[in-house]
C-alpha cells in the first residue's frame, strides 16, 4: 500500500520540475509588478497600508522574490524535459531586474488624488499563496481536484480586482457613515470603544461586523434579484483558496460597505480596524479553501471550512444555512446552523445548468433575467 509519502510525490509532481516553474513564474510576476510600484508608488501603493511596511523592508523582499524566482527556474530547467516554464520564468525574472529590481530604492510618496492597492495585492497574493497552497497540497478535501482547474484564471481576476479596490471601498463608506450618524451623539461609545484593550477591541469588531453581515447575507439568499449577483459567489465547484474572491462587484460594495460602516460609527482604532482587514484576507480565504483540516473544539467557535462548505453546498436540502462569516453561535441564535459532525457536503455550487463562465459573463449576469430564477441557492421562505 502506498505510504502518504508517495501519494503526495505522484500528487505533487515532485522531482519533474511543474512544480518550481509554476512557482518561478508566479514568483517572477509578483516582481515584476512590485517594481513597477517602486517606480510609481503615489500611483500604485496605499497610503494607510505604506505606513505599516518600510521601503526598505519591500525592497529586501524584492530582492528575496526575484532571487527566489530564478532558483525555482533553474531548478525546474534542471528537472522538467519541457522547459517552457522554466525559460518563461527566467526571462520574466530578468526583465524584473532590467527595469530596476534590484536597483531600485524606496523614496517619499507624495500626495495623490488617486491610487490602486498593488502593493496589498502582491504582499497578500504571496502570503496567502504562501501559506494554502501547500496546506491544500498536504490536506486537501478533494485530492482529486486539480491545482489548476478549469476557473482558476476567472477566480484571480477576482482576487486581484477586489484587493486592487479594497481602500476605494473604505473612503466611499466613511464619509457617509459620518454623514449620516454623526448626529447620533455617539461620542462617549466611542470614546469607550477606542479605550478598550486591543484583544477586547478587536473580538468586539469582529462580532458587530459579524452581526450586520449575516443579515445582509441572508438577505442577498432570500431575494431573487439580490440572489443573482451573491449567486456570482456560489457559482464555483472547485473550493480553494482563490474561490472566495469570486464575488460580483455590487456583492462587494454591499458587503463591505455593511462590514466598515459600523466599524466607523462606532469609532474603532485604524489599528483595530487594519487588524480586522488583515483577519478577514487570510479568514475568508482559509474558510473556501481545499482542505480537510476541522480545527477540532475551535470549530465551534470561529467559522471553519467545513462550516462554510456547507453554506456553499449544491443540495437544495441544506440551503439557507450557516450565513455568518465568523461565528458560529450567530447561526446558532438565529436557527441556521448547521455541522452534521464531521462530515461534508459531497459538492458545492449553483444548480443552474449553464452558469457563465469568465469574469465580464459573470459581471453581467446579474443584469439579465435568468431562466433558473426558481432553482436557485436561496433560503425558502419557509425556513426563515
């Protein structure tokens, strides 16, 4: 019998050289792209996520990245007896150190009226990369589900788009947060919110956020006309760590714009509120993933892939369950929870027959009427 051992190698593609090219080439994208934000930072980088990282700090990583990507090159020309990938990653890598990889320096930003998120793009594409890929390629749920499925492409452009616009959603919601409950004279809540322990602070942001979005999660289930643009989100039938950034743009909005709200009425610190972003990146991400891991006890308390997996299952028998994003017990209170012991839905998606495929399809789906407007993902009223 095959040890686990062997079964990862065949899985994996060890010592062929797929492996290190696809990394070489993701390696070397990633610098390509962080350069340009070196060149053109007013244009390409956050001002609130600047203050968190150095220059110096991205420019030892640049160098790390580039350096990396060429070791993965080389040892994918070594090992593969097809070596597109590797000659693609060594030639990518290079025209990264051409346009100033490993010359470029940090310098002073100066104020914009405009500016994309690359730089919270690269950095959490790398981490998140860095830390599901190989708990999917360890523990995966579904082992036969391919690394590179059929919508891989159409979920990154999810990602990228919606952590390219991550701060355009939190300047358009401020500003009418404050508008418009900034007469409610919340100042002593505030005041007691921004002297709570961090620990206790963030926990706090969490649960409140938690609130306001399960009920616009029900909602979106619940509506027909809500429900085609969250069915944007359900659509996918291969869960991984990419398939939660598929969610169509108006989804965003809502949602965000549900989560920061309450965060800016109720006055919580930019440290709360920038370790709440962090959380929900790598949480959001881990609940979609590919992997078996239940997390035992902690199950209970915090949302688990297992939990949220049965949120997005294709059996009209478990629809209308486990709406919250974080905890559990919210489900619980409100009579949508559910977590058969240890075991998981056998598929998940949308039973519509012929959903479209690709990112502008799906941007316009929600727009069109659709056939399959009574077989849907929804909560039944009945359930309610």
């Amino acid at each position: 019998m095959p040890t686990r051992t062997t079964s990862l190698k065949q899985r994996f593609y060890f010592g062929q050289g797929y492996v290190s090219g696809y990394i070489s080439i993701f390696l070397s994208m990633l610098a390509l792209c962080a350069v340009l934000c070196f060149h053109y930072p007013e244009y390409l980088t956050t001002p609130e996520f600047r203050e968190i990282y150095t220059g110096e700090l991205m420019k030892t990583l640049l160098v790390a990245v580039i350096v990396a990507s060429f070791f993965f090159a080389t040892l994918s020309f070594l090992l593969s007896q097809r070596k597109q990938h590797a000659v693609m990653g060594i030639v990518l890598s290079a025209m990264a150190v051409v346009i100033g990889g490993f010359s470029v320096q940090p310098r002073a930003v100066e104020k914009t009226f405009w500016h994309i998120g690359l730089d919270w793009l690269l950095l959490d594409l790398l981490l998140m990369a860095v830390i599901f890929v190989p708990i999917e390629m360890a523990w995966p749920r579904h082992e036969k589900q391919a690394r590179f499925h059929a919508e891989w492409r159409t979920d990154l452009v999810y990602f990228a788009i919606s952590h390219l616009f991550v701060q355009f959603f939190g300047v358009i919601t401020q500003a009418p947060a404050k508008l418009l409950f900034g007469w409610m004279g919340l100042a002593p809540l505030q005041h007691w919110v921004q002297q709570l322990p961090f620990v206790a602070g963030f926990l706090l942001a969490l649960l409140v956020t938690d609130l306001f979005q399960y009920a616009a999660h029900r909602l979106f289930h619940s509506h027909v006309y809500l429900w085609r643009f969250h069915s944007v989100h359900h659509s996918t039938q291969a869960m991984d760590w990419l398939a939660g950034s598929r969610t169509h743009f108006i989804d965003i909005f809502v949602t965000r714009s549900i989560s920061f709200i309450p965060l800016y009425v109720l006055g919580f610190s930019e440290l709360t509120f920038n370790a709440y972003i962090l959380f929900v990146s790598i949480h959001a991400v881990l609940i979609h993933a590919n992997t078996s891991l239940n997390f035992g006890w902690l199950k209970y308390l915090l949302v688990t892939p297992q939990f949220h997996h049965w949120h997005h299952c294709e059996d009209p028998a478990h629809y209308g369950k486990n709406f919250a994003i974080h905890f559990p017990l919210i489900d619980r209170i409100f009579g949508t929870y559910y977590l058969p012991g240890n075991e998981w839905p056998e598929a998940t998606g949308v039973r519509e027959g012929s959903y479209p495929k690709g990112y502008l399809k799906q941007l316009k789906h929600p727009f069109t009427k659709s056939p399959f407007d009574k077989d849907l993902n929804m909560e039944e009223p009945s359930s309610r």
